[in-house]
C-alpha cells in the first residue's frame, strides 16, 4: 500500500514538470511576441502620425483653394459691375475675411470695405506663394492684433486688367480644421509663417500667448534644441519646403518632433508628441499578454490543486471501497442471507442513481407547446415546389414592446409570393425582422434545410450564416450616404462575403441595370429620388443571390408616383420566381402579384389563404371590413 501511494506521488511528479516546462516556453514565446508587437506599433504609429499630419496638410491646402477660388468669383461679379465700389462695399467682414480692399490699375492706394485707405505697397509678396495663380502675401499682424495674410487677384474686363481685388483672411479660421485631441491631448501643434518663421496661431494644447512672442528660436530655446547640426537640418527641411522628423527630449520625456510643409512649403505645422503616447498601444497590448500569461499560469496552479484534492479523494473512496468489499466477504461466509440483502441494497442505490440522471436529463430539454409560430420557406431556384425548406417555431415572441404569440402559422412552398397585410401596429414588421433574426425572440426553434437551431442559444455565427441565404429591403432604404449607389449595392458582397473587389463591382452593376439603375450607378443617396433610392436598395438584395428576400413595406414613404417605380421592379422579382414574403400596404399589389395573403389583427393571423379568394370572398368578417375600408 505504502508503495503505491509513493508511486502515484511521482506519477504526479511527473506530471507537473512537462507541464512547467511548457508554460515556461510558452512565456518566452509569449515575452518575444510582445516586444515585435511593441517595436511594429510603434513604427505603425510614426506612419500613422505622418498620415495625419499629412490629411491636416491636405484639409488646410484644401481651405486655401476655396478662400482663392471664391475671391475669383467676387472679383469676376467686380468686373461686371457698374460701380465696383458700391458692391464692394456691399460685403461684410466675417470670420475668415477681415477686409475687402480694390486698387484701380496704375494706383497703388485704393479703397476698402471698411471705409479707410488701402495701402497695397505695405504688403509683402517677395516671397513669392500662389494659391490657385493668386499671389499670397507673408504673414503679418493685422490691424485688430490678429494674425492674417492677403490675396490678390486680378479684376478683368474684356481680357484687360482694370483692378485689383486684395482679400485679408485670418489665420484663426484654420483653428476649425486642426484636431484639439491629437494623441489624446499629448501632441502639441503650432502653425509657422515660412519666411519669417514666426508662429501665426496658437497651438494646441499649449497655453495662451500673444501672437508677437512665438517664433521658431523661441521654440528652440522652450525645447532645448541647442545642438547645430539639428537647427541647419531644420533651416535645410524649411528651405526646400520639404517635411522635418526627428527624435529629442522635451521636458525630460522622448518626444518625435515634426515640422510638416503646406501650400508649397510658405506655412509649416510644428510640434511634437511624447514617443510613451505613440508607444501607448503598444504597452497596452503588452500588458494585455501579460494578464493574459498571469492567467494562465494561475489556471494551471488551481487545476494542479484540484488534481492533487481530487486524487487524494479518490484514494479516500479506494480504501473505502476496499474495506466495504472485505465486509461483504465477511458477512458472506458468515451470514449468506445477509450478503443478499446487503447486495439487492446496492442495486437499489444505483437504480435510484440512474432515476436522477434521467430526470436531470428531462429537465434539461424545452417543454412542448401548444401555442407557437410556424414558418417554412421554400426558395425558387433548384427546388422542388413545396419542399419544406424552414421551419420557424416561436412558442412566445417578445420583441421590444411587440408581443405576438397565440397560434401563428403559415406555410410557404417554393417559389411563392406571400404579402402580409393589416393596420399599423399590429406585429407584421416586428414578425419579419424575427423571421431574419434581426431582432431576437425568447425562444423556439429555426430549421433551415434540415438545419435545426435553438432561437435561444443562436450563435451570431449561425445568425450571420442565416441572413447570408436571405436578403432583407427596409422600409428607410439604410444606404450609406458616403457611398455612391454601385458602392452601396457592392459593400455587402465586399465586407461580408469577402468576394474580390472586381467581381462584386461586376455583381453591382449586373443588379443596377435589372432595376433599371445602371446609368445611375456613380450617384450619392442625395442625389437620387425616393423610388430610386429603394430601387438601390433592392439591388444590393438581390446581389448577393438570396434564396428569400423580405420586403418591410418598401413604398411607404413613396409618393405614388414613386411607389410605382419599386412596385414595377418588384413584380419583375416575382415573375423571374423569386421567393417573397412583403409586409405591404399596397392591396393591388398583393392582390395581382402575390400568390397568397395573410391578414394579421392584434399579433395573429385572423386569416390566410390564395390572394385571389382573399380578396373577393374573405371568410372572417375582421378581414372584410379591413379590405373595405383599404387601409
């Protein structure tokens, strides 16, 4: 005995080192992983700072084409006016435009809109910046104490220059464009007048200043840039209006520096952002490998313990065993009668043992029902007609404040158009986003070709490989309003299906023309009618080739000549078989195109039956007066 108990001791031994071992190897793998991932994020955030800084350039850039591209167009209503001054005079300061200012040809002193003399020889455009053909001037402190710069341009009739308009604009309105949460609030910026090199608006994240007593020597001397080399690879960078980067400590903390050229080098966007705040990702997910490690490592000891506990238990149920079997063979050779008793005990314990299991068994299965939801769906194409292709059972359906349940059943085979008629509020919609899981019932069961799903356990990767066979048309279109119409009809085939970028466009196109929207492929939601917005909608539907589409009243928020349009593409649809289940308010519609209809009061089915028998001889009078009032 006493042998035993030392071999399984080892046994456990054994059993702990191997283990041991591989944690520790997993660890330094683990350790390695976590160093690459810091050392690659940190590359990565250095890439996406310059991404940045590079789409601030670009929206700044962007600000200064529309200031010059709308300074041409006044000085092209000047040149048609009669009296240039009265509309020049016409025009107001704002909060980028301080000052409009005409110099007739051959003056050098003209007025402003403002009322007081300009001056244009106090301008400097030595430096020699264009936006747009347009002379940019260096910047300056305008007459309010405020940093600005002036444009000119030309004011021309009959292709000679009579004039010339100077535009003062401010360099506070670019303040609207940069971000005020780069880094989370650890990355400053300045904006620097090239040729002056003087700092024309204040930064952010930095605190107040006045606009004269910032410039690139006093960021030198704040910052501790003292080192020459550094200073003339800067002087060097703003020269040739190229991009400056490079590493030094401010405050104490290693910090990247930047210096990024905009408009052709004549303004530069400077600061700097802590390298622990670029770092910042990746300590996170180092420290999150690290719990992740700790975890584990604390796992395995509480699996260890419970090892030990429970062999020490077994070992406890052995020597009682042991010694319940050695009094068995007492009392046998003593007592044979007794040996019997004691033996039809033990098959009654283990009788009652597996009386609990079955029980506990039976607990764990849902009970039947009499009330519930059935749906089977058939899809047209390489079915056979009627095939039960889904079956939908919901015994209690609670979906926000929709409650259906009592007895709902309908029964669609393949291919079939089934339209869902009723008043408001009555659970049709809520009953078919149900159908396509896109909201979630209590419980019940989905079969799907054979496939059976528990509602009350569904995965979201069994949800999202459900709605992949089925497509769904809503009621408000949900277009992305960003996207153009053959961008919105291909982005589901794209991110959901992973089909290759060309073949999804291919796919798109094909659908737009079948609803008859091919020529308006390369339009945005708000240049497109409602009707051809849910004609859209239903071309990203039938893209990606489901097997059943749900219409949610698609032509409710259509104007009637509209509705048409959608109807017409619909009934195409129905013609080609596609299987349909539409909650409508269009009884023409689904009278002449639906093959069955269902009429639902109070969340049940009062009645369903043939479209045609439906409609001219209904059974239950709650459907008659629905369909004679036609709402």
């Amino acid at each position: 005995m006493l042998k035993t108990k030392r071999n399984r001791i080892n046994a456990g031994k054994a059993f702990i080192l191997p283990i041991l071992l591989v944690f520790f190897i997993l660890g330094s793998f683990v350790f390695h992983i976590a160093s690459r991932i810091s050392e690659e994020m940190s590359q990565s955030a250095i890439g996406n700072l310059s991404e940045s800084l590079n789409l601030i350039t670009g929206m700044v850039e962007a600000l200064y084409q529309r200031e010059a591209e709308y300074q041409m167009l006044i000085a092209e209503e000047l040149a048609l006016a009669d009296h240039p001054e009265a509309y020049l005079n016409s025009y107001h300061s704002s909060s980028t435009i301080k000052k409009f200012s005409l110099v007739y040809a051959g003056e050098t002193e003209g007025i402003s809109n403002t009322g007081e003399v300009f001056d244009a020889d106090e301008l400097d455009f030595s430096g020699g910046c264009t936006v747009e053909g347009l002379l940019v001037s260096e910047a300056y402190v305008n007459s309010m104490g405020t940093w600005a710069y002036t444009m000119v341009c030309p004011v021309k009739r009959d292709g000679r220059e009579i004039a010339s308009l100077y535009v003062e604009y401010i360099f506070d309105s670019f303040d609207k464009v940069l971000p005020d949460k780069l880094y989370n609030k650890s990355a400053t910026l300045y904006f620097m007048d090239s040729k002056s090199e003087r700092f024309v608006l204040k930064p952010k994240g930095i605190g107040d200043r006045v606009a004269v007593d910032a410039n690139l020597e006093s960021f030198y001397r704040a910052n501790d840039i003292s080192e020459p080399d550094i200073q003339k690879e800067i002087e060097k960078g703003i020269k040739s209006g190229g991009n400056v980067m490079f590493y030094h400590e401010i405050q104490k903390k290693e910090s990247l520096i930047y210096m990024w050229g905009l408009n052709g080098g004549s303004v530069y966007l400077i600061g700097y952002v802590p390298v622990e705040a670029i770092q910042r990702e990746g300590s996170a997910v180092n420290q999150n490998m690290f719990i992740v490690v700790v975890v584990m490592l604390a796992a395995f000891f509480i699996c260890c313990t419970l090892y030990f506990i429970y062999e020490k238990q077994q070992e406890k149920f052995r020597r009682i065993h042991d010694k319940v079997e050695y009094q068995q063979a007492v009392i046998s050779r003593q007592n044979p009668s007794g040996a019997r008793l004691l033996k039809k005990k033990m098959h009654a314990v283990k009788s009652m043992e597996r009386r609990f299991e079955k029980q506990a068994e039976n607990m764990t299965r849902r009970p039947d029902t009499e009330d519930a939801i059935f749906f089977r769906f058939a899809p047209g194409e390489g079915i056979p007609a009627g095939k039960r292709v889904l079956d939908y059972e919901l015994p209690l359906l609670n979906a926000g404040e929709k409650e259906l349940s009592r007895n709902i059943s309908l029964l669609v085979r393949g291919p079939e158009k089934i339209c869902i008629i009723g008043k408001n509020g009555v659970g049709k919609t809520t009953l078919l986003r149900c159908v396509n899981l896109l909201e979630r019932a209590d419980g019940g069961t989905l079969t799907f070709d054979g496939e059976r799903f528990d509602l009350s356990r569904l995965s979201r990767r069994d949800a999202a490989r459900l709605r992949r066979r089925t497509a769904f048309v809503f009621q408000s279109y949900n277009l992305f309003l960003n996207k153009t119409a053959l961008e919105n009809v291909a982005e589901g085939l794209i991110t959901a299906r992973k089909i290759p970028r060309a073949e999804a466009l291919d796919a798109a196109r094909r659908a737009l023309d079948k609803v008859g929207m091919l020529d308006r492929a390369d339009h945005y939601p708000s240049q497109l009618s409602g009707g051809q917005q849910q004609r859209a909608a239903i071309a990203r539907a039938i893209a990606a080739q489901p097997e059943i589409i749900y219409f949610d009243e698609p032509t409710s928020a259509l104007d009637p000549e509209l509705t048409g349009e959608v109807l017409s593409v619909m009934r195409q649809l129905a013609e080609e078989g596609m299987t349909m289940l539409v909650v409508t308010h269009e009884l023409g519609f689904a009278r002449t195109v639906s093959s069955r209809t269902v009429f639902m009061e109070g969340g049940v089915v009062v009645e369903s039956g043939p479209s045609r028998q439906m409609f001219e001889s209904p059974r239950e009078e709650r459907t008659r007066a629905f369909l004679r009032t036609g709402a």
